[in-house]
C-alpha cells in the first residue's frame, strides 16, 4: 500500500512538472515563430535559434521521461516489448543530452556575445560562430545519439516466471556496463557542464572589470539580464548534474538494487520544466511578451466580471474592451 501511495504521488509530480515543461517551451517556441514570418523561420538569429532547439529537445525530453516512469515504475517493460522499451531508453538518454549541450551552446554564445575580452581569435570565432550554429547543434543531436546506442546492447528482456519482473532487473550490471556508463556521464553531462562553468567565469569577470563602463544605459541592463541567466542555467545545471551523477554513483554502490534510475528520469523533468523558465525571465523579448500576456489575461477577467455584476444595469465599456483587445493581440 505505501509503495502504491508513493507510486501515485510520485507521477502526480511529475504530471505537474510535465505540464511546466509543455507550457514553458511551447510558449517560448510560439514567440519566436510568431515574430518571424515563415520564411524567415530557416534564418532565425543564433541566439533564437539555440533557444527554440533547446526548446524543442526540453519537450522531448520531458514526454520521453515521463513515459519511460510510467513503463518503470508499473513493470510494463515486457508488456511494452522489448524493442519498444530499449527505443524509448535511447530516446530519453539522446534528447537528455542533447539539451545539456544546447545550454552550453547557449552559454558559449552569449559569452562570446557580452565578453568585453576580443583578442583576434576569439573575434575570429565570434564571426564564425553564428554561422556555423546550424551545422553545431546537428551535429550535438548525432554525437549524443550515437553515445546513447550502446545502452539498447545493456538492456536484456527477460521471460517472466510467473510475475513482471522489475525494469530494474532488466539492465545488465556488468563492468562493461558501468564504464559505459561512466563514459557516457562525463561526455553528455560534465563536458557541457565544464563548458558553463569557463563561460560563467568569463561572464564575471567581464562583467566586474566594465561595469562603470557599462553605466546603467538599456543596453547595460540587456547584458546585465543575459548574464544574470546564463549564470542562473548554469548553477541550475550544475545542481541537476550533480543529481544525476550521485544517483548513477548510488546505483553503482548498490550493484543496481536500488530505484536509482527514477531518481534521474525525475531530475530530467526537473531540468526540463525549470530551463524555459530561467530563459522566459532572461530574455527581454520573452518576458515581454508574457507580462503582456499576463496583463490582457487579467484586463479580460476584470470585464468579464463587470460583465457579470453590471450586466442588468449597463455593457462593458467599448473603450476597456478595445483596450484589452489591443492588448492581446500584442
């Protein structure tokens, strides 16, 4: 019973963090595609077009987490058959990955964007960066795939006797496994992190030695806010991969009698729900866009209500409701 309980009030949770997820990124995709007619969608701005990937990968990520708890955490992994369970493994392992690089990517980009330090190189680099972005991020989504493809060798179906086996006991805890395992860790999740942490560094300093230089005009405030993200995402990175990492270690030290493997999938949701909020407050073109939304939200639910006291008496002010039309529409 308290293990149902538990089971229960887990995915309750994690059906919360997933609706974050969907709202978050979805939103920040319907901002960029909006702004942009339909041609131009193929030559979108770097920084755009690293948030609305990052985007796409978070969604995919929280769906394929979410799912892959469900099959785990009611046994259905030889119902769901075996090559359904071992593809959407792979799928949850390439789209985690993928997103953790599209944030060091977004970090590198904002670092080159705001770092006040410009020797020949690294204005070289500057230049050719947004170019080659497209090229950068597909070429991210194939290198994590293919060190997600030898996880499907680990996971061994096993015919039941009698009773559904726990998913659990379905991944081979072998030594090849764990250095797998191992390397699979420091190249999806401490390679992006090591690449945050030199950009954060770079966004300190930078922003220390030219702050008076800087004043306090809009575009200071711009760097300001940017650089206030890019360290957020990083410490939230950071949090999450040390989660992730200490759950794999705890798997490790049990030989893999332990539920570990859920406590990754949910820091997975986690990271997924709270990265479109960190950039939606970061970026002044998103946050825009959702105080005003917020705000004819609001407009709408004060005319509906005088609407409902005032109906019998008189209509709703033609200038309030121009006023909350025109503010939805922006």
């Amino acid at each position: 019973m308290t293990s149902q309980v538990t089971t229960v009030s887990l995915l309750a949770t994690t059906s919360v963090l997933l609706c974050t997820c969907l709202v978050g990124n979805i939103f920040i995709l319907e901002v960029i595609v909006s702004h942009h007619s339909q041609a131009a969608i193929l030559a979108l701005p770097t920084n755009e077009l690293i948030i609305g990937s990052l985007a796409m990968s978070n969604i995919l990520n929280g769906v394929f987490s979410f799912f892959w708890l469900v099959v785990y955490l009611f046994r259905l992994c030889q119902r769901a058959g075996g090559w359904l369970y071992q593809v959407l493994d792979f799928a949850t392992m390439t789209v985690s990955s993928t997103s953790f690089w599209y944030t060091a990517s977004l970090s590198a980009f904002y670092t080159l964007k705001i770092s006040s330090v410009s020797p020949p190189r690294i204005t070289h680099l500057m230049v050719q960066f947004p170019k080659a972005m497209p090229a950068i991020l597909l070429f991210m989504l194939l290198a994590c795939s293919i060190f997600s493809g030898p996880a499907i060798a680990y996971i061994r179906l096993k015919e039941p006797n009698g009773s559904d086996l726990h998913c659990g006991d379905y991944y081979e805890a072998s030594g090849a496994y764990m250095t797998y395992s191992s390397a699979f860790n420091i190249l999806s999740c401490l390679l992006p992190l090591v690449i945050l942490t030199i950009c954060s560094v770079f966004l300190v300093t930078s922003l220390c030695r030219h702050s008076r230089r800087m004043g306090g005009g809009p575009r200071a405030a711009v760097h300001l806010r940017v650089a206030k993200m890019a360290l957020v995402l990083f410490g939230f990175y950071a949090l999450c991969v040390v989660c992730a990492q200490v759950s794999n270690e705890l798997y490790v030290a049990t030989d893999g009698t332990g539920d570990w493997f859920v406590t990754y999938s949910v820091v997975q949701l986690i990271y997924s729900s709270g990265c479109p909020l960190v950039i939606i407050w970061g970026t002044v073109r998103l946050h825009h866009r959702l105080l005003k939304l917020y705000n004819s939200l609001r407009c709408c639910k004060t005319l509906v209500l005088q609407d409902g006291s005032t109906a019998a008496d008189s209509p709703a002010s033609p200038i309030e409701t121009t006023r909350c039309s025109s503010s939805a529409v922006q």
